[in-house]
C-alpha cells in the first residue's frame, strides 16, 4: 500500500487532470497527441459508464479536431461489419440500436450499452455529413470501425496484408 503523502501519490497528483465534463477536459490530451496517425486508447475497466463516456468524447475530438479516419475495435469480426456497414450508410438496418443487436455472445454488455448506442449513431451521422460534403470528389465516408485492426494498420503504413 502507498502511504498518503508518498512521493508516487505526489507525481501523480501533479500530472493528473480533473474531468469535469468540459470540453477543455481533453486539451492536454490532444496537445500530447499532437500529428500522430494511430491513438490507442485501452481500457481500464470494463463497463462503466464514466469509461465508456469519455472514450466516446476523446475518440469523437480525434475524429472532429485530428481527422482521424478510423475506428478500430477488438470484437467479434461479424457483429463490427455489421456495425461498420451502418455508420458508412451501406446496411440494412435503420439505426444504431439494430446495427449493436448482431452483438449476443458475451460480452454482450459491452457493446449494447447506451454510451457505444449515442456514439455509433453520431458516427453515422459525422460520415454521413463527410459523405455529403466529399461527394463530388468521388471519396465515401473516411472514418470506419474495422473489423481487421492489423490488416488495416499494415495498409495505413504501406504494408502488405500477409
């Protein structure tokens, strides 16, 4: 266990930035992040709101302020095509809830939740907007959840698949 006044809980303290729901809550974040390409972010805890909420909110600055292209999730491949085909405007279903509901097998929970619900639906109305905006150029929408992380990151870095 850490003593209260240890020099860890010290550096911690001072490094740490407070989330209290404003926007300004991520600057530091994305002034560290800088031009880069590829943002990881992980996940500490399964199923909590407080989690799920501020991925949705950094992953959404990155998309709007850095331009990222992609969103690339570790799932079960059918259930994200399924849910990467609607945010493009390629599926069958009519909203986000239906495009989730491929997602059965454990970890159901994860997926089906009301944070990745608000947040596959702004993503299809963001490319839908790209779309919109780029359809005279010929480009389709420019931010996808792949259901292949390591084929699409061997492409973005001029690799090949095998």
């Amino acid at each position: 266990m850490v003593a209260f006044n240890s020099p860890l809980r010290e550096a911690i303290r001072r490094e740490a930035t407070e989330l209290s729901g404003r926007s300004q809550d991520y600057m530091p974040l994305l002034d560290l992040i800088r031009d880069s390409r590829f943002v990881l972010i992980g996940e500490a805890s399964h199923g909590t709101h407080d989690f799920y909420a501020a991925r949705a909110a950094i992953t959404r600055r990155l998309i709007e302020e850095k331009e990222f292209a992609a969103v690339i999730v570790e799932t079960d491949w059918p259930d994200a095509y399924r849910v990467n085909r609607f945010v493009r405007g390629f599926a069958d279903d009519p909203d986000a809830q239906s495009a989730l509901s491929g997602f059965k097998r454990f970890p159901q929970w994860m997926w089906r939740n009301r944070d990745v619900l608000e947040f596959v639906q702004w993503l299809n109305s963001w490319t839908a907007k790209v779309r919109t905006r780029n359809s005279s150029s010929g480009h389709t929408t420019p931010i996808s959840a792949m259901p292949e992380p390591r084929k699409w990151a061997h492409r973005a870095n001029g690799m090949s698949d095998n």
